[in-house]
C-alpha cells in the first residue's frame, strides 16, 4: 500500500457518528471498520469476495442494485453523497459509494449478504432440479412403476 493510499485510509470517517474507520476484516476481507458502531467500508473487489465465499464465482449473481436512491451520507472515500440500494433484489439495503469504489454496511450486514446468495444458489438447484424433471417427463422418461422395480431389480 502506497503512503498516499494509507493516508486516505486514515483519514476515512464512519458515515453513521464521524469516528476515524480503522483496518479491519469483515468476512475475513479487508475492510475499515468503526470502533464505535461496527459499521465497515469494503471495496468493491472485497465485497465480491465476501460474495464468492457464499456463491460459486462461476455463476451469474445477477444485478447488484435495485432501486437506487440517494442518502444524506458523504462516501467515507471521495466525500460525495452515497447511494442506497436494494442488495440484489433482497431485503437488505446498503449504501455505495456514487463513484463505484466502495461499500458501506451496517453490523451484521455482510452476514445477510452471505444468507441472501445461499438463498440465491437454493433457488437455483430448485429450478435445475425442475427443469430435470420436466425434460424427463416431457422426453418420454417417465416410466411405469414396474419398469421402476424391475430398475432397482436390474432387469
């Protein structure tokens, strides 16, 4: 890390009581966190990570923002106003930095990231799993229960 990039770091502010951030993990990422309120800042590349660890990086994860708006908070990185948004269709709503740098989220926010992909990758196998039985049922797999016994008999 450069001393320019260090300086910027602490000098980042907490966007919920102003108190100076101080390195940190969240989800085993780095981050700076609020000593005060256990708020944390993520980059962009951290809070992917912190994804992946919940989500096979080879999937398509979808849109990240729903229903963005902006707050009255400044980016704890550029000083601009944040926007908040709707974390992939879910629930949990989090604030970005207007110039795509970073995250904010609240304590226990990045446990609710990891819940809402596991939620993602459930529905996921459900609809495979669908889609399976469909294609079997639709190209003739569909067998009588005695060709079924006589399957788990081998004949």
């Amino acid at each position: 890390m450069t001393t320019e990039q260090e300086q910027q770091q602490a000098e980042m502010k907490c966007i919920e009581d102003g108190t100076v951030l101080e390195p940190s993990k969240t989800s085993g990422e780095p981050s700076m966190r609020c000593p005060v309120c256990s708020g944390a800042w993520l980059t962009d590349e951290a809070l992917h990570a912190v994804e992946d660890k919940s989500f096979d990086p080879e999937l398509v994860k979808g849109q990240l923002r729903f229903g963005e708006h902006p707050t009255e908070h400044d980016c704890p990185h550029c000083g601009d106003k944040m926007t908040r948004f709707r974390y992939r269709g879910h629930g949990l709503e989090i604030e970005a930095c207007p110039n795509d740098v970073g995250y904010w989220l609240d304590h226990g926010e990045d446990r609710h990231i990891k819940d809402a992909l596991k939620d993602r990758v459930r529905g996921l196998n459900r609809r495979d799993g669908a889609q399976r039985d469909w294609q079997m049922t639709k190209h003739g797999g569909s067998r009588s229960i005695i060709d079924r016994v006589k399957g788990l008999f081998g004949r």
